[in-house]
C-alpha cells in the first residue's frame, strides 16, 4: 500500500484495497480490519472480502488461491476497476517456481507467474515480482509502518511451507532464488517463441473455426513437432470447455494417440477435459464432447 500510495498520486488514477479474509485463523478478521484502518489511513477505500464458503480437507491452499481471486475479481467488477494488483514478490516466485518443478511442470509451468495476465476481462497485474520480500519489509521499516506475518508460511502442514525451510539448503547447493527466477525467465522467453510458432502452425493448419469446433488439416499437423500441436489443442480445449481442469499428463498421452493416428489415416477419436478429438476424412476435429446418458435415462427410455 505504501508503494501503490506514492504511485496513485498521479490524478489520472484511482485506487482501492482490498483484502480477503479467508476464516482459516481466528485473528484473521481482527487483522483484515487493522489493514482496512491502514488503508484509510492513506486515503483508500477498503474492502473486507470474506470467504465463507464450506472449507475443504485437502488441497486447502490451492482452493483457498482460487477464492481468493474469485472474489478479487468479483469485487473489482463491481466497483468497476480496470486491473487487479497483488503483492506477489521474487521469493514468492522462487518458491512457485521450486514448487512447480518438484510437480513435474511444463515450460509453461516453470515460467512462474506472469507479470501481467487476464483474469477473465480484468488485468492482474505483478509489478513487485523483482523485489525480494527483504526489499519490501525494508521499506515499512523505514516508513515506521507495522505489517502483518502470515503464520501459515511457517505450516509444514502446506508444501510451500515445508519447500520455504529447504531453500537455505537448496542454495548451498547453488539453487538459490536468482537461479529459480532466471529458470523461470529463461522457459518463459521459450514460451513466447514456442507460441508464436504455435499461433503461425494455427493459421496454416486450421480449416474451420466455430462457436462449439474447430477443424484442422490432418496433414499439416502431422507435420508439427508434437510440442507445437500439444499447444493447438491445449489452445482450442480450453477455449471450448474453459470449465474442465486439462491436465498436462492427460494432454500428452492425447498428443502420442493422436499422432500415432495420424499415420495410419484411419478414423479415431478420444475424448478430454469436455471435449472429442477425431480424425475423419484428413481432417482433426475439436468440439465439446456430446452429454453422457445416465444409467437411469437409459432404463427408462429402454
């Protein structure tokens, strides 16, 4: 807030805080009202965003991440903002980055988070991803501004915890937070060329494009490296069926079947993520996957 305070003195914009209170902790409230103080203080609006949702027994952190940034999102629409700003540091990045790698990440994945990125119709942005958590802790302390700690940082009930405490060891071995960022930074300028060989293969390839389908030349993606077609799809499923989860393992597996299709130029089809991927006629089909019946549909309508 310090930092975005000196920013926002420019006329041309407007600023407001929010934070979300995600009931894990009992303090959790008293500390997101101390923050809204803070933010009046500096001449901001605030806004306590609760998560009251039944919270889950697994994967706590990553579901509590996606509320956080559904109501985020929520409430920027509302108030009618342009872009939503988080605090996201360079050890915050290491850490993503580490963590994606102990899960097997693609490049996309080791990129770590981007700068900026959409969030629906709204802008995310990152601008502190090149500070340390030391720079900015540096900064309250010099403007005599107290901060909060989040205590589960310290959980080894959460991987990034448990990941947190090794990474003194890590770096004795070399694998520091600059070299995580620079891995992150090097397969991010791969990403960027990979795409922009993806998007020219898209144009050359594809036939039809529809609302529910897109058809592409059998022949010119038998043609493309299987990085490049494993993109066109990845592209196209989530665009049809943006509401499934598409796993990278899955995607791959679907990519070896498809190419291996290709070869022998008979029909095929598979399915993934609310989607059906056929071959008919030299032509690769993507489009939503038809409603499966029920088993009780089934008997009655027998």
């Amino acid at each position: 807030m310090l930092l975005i305070k000196k920013w926002s003195d420019r006329p041309k914009y407007s600023i407001a805080v929010a934070t979300v209170d995600h009931g894990l902790r009992e303090e959790s409230s008293r500390e997101a009202e101390t923050v809204g103080q803070w933010a009046q203080e500096l001449g901001f609006t605030h806004y306590h965003l609760n998560w009251l949702e039944e919270k889950p027994t697994t994967r706590l952190q990553e579901r509590a991440r996606e509320a956080r940034y559904r109501l985020l999102e929520k409430c920027a629409k509302e108030i009618g903002a342009d872009a939503i700003v988080t605090a996201h540091h360079a050890d915050d990045q290491a850490e993503t980055i580490l963590l994606r790698l102990t899960r097997g990440s693609g490049l996309t994945g080791l990129a770590g988070m981007a700068n900026t990125r959409k969030l629906n119709k709204i802008k995310l942005l990152r601008p502190l991803l090149n500070f340390s958590k030391a720079d900015l802790v540096k900064i309250c302390h010099e403007a005599h501004h107290p901060y909060f700690n989040d205590p589960s940082n310290l959980n080894d009930k959460f991987t990034r915890a448990r990941l947190r405490k090794l990474m003194p060891t890590l770096a004795e071995e070399g694998l520091t937070s600059d070299a995580l960022r620079r891995l992150g930074q090097r397969a991010q300028r791969v990403n960027v060329a990979l795409d922009f060989y993806a998007n020219s293969a898209r144009a050359q390839a594809l036939i039809e494009q529809h609302e529910d389908k897109t058809l592409f030349s059998a022949v010119e993606l038998e043609r493309l490296p299987s990085e490049i077609v494993l993109r066109l799809l990845a592209q196209e499923i989530t665009r049809l069926c943006p509401q499934f989860l598409l796993r990278l393992e899955r995607l791959e597996r679907l990519v070896t079947q498809l190419h291996d299709a290709l070869l022998t130029s008979a029909p095929w089809q598979k399915t993934l993520a609310g989607c059906l991927i056929k071959i008919n006629k030299g032509v690769v089909e993507i489009g939503r996957a038809p409603p499966r019946k029920s088993l009780s549909k089934t008997k009655s309508d027998s």
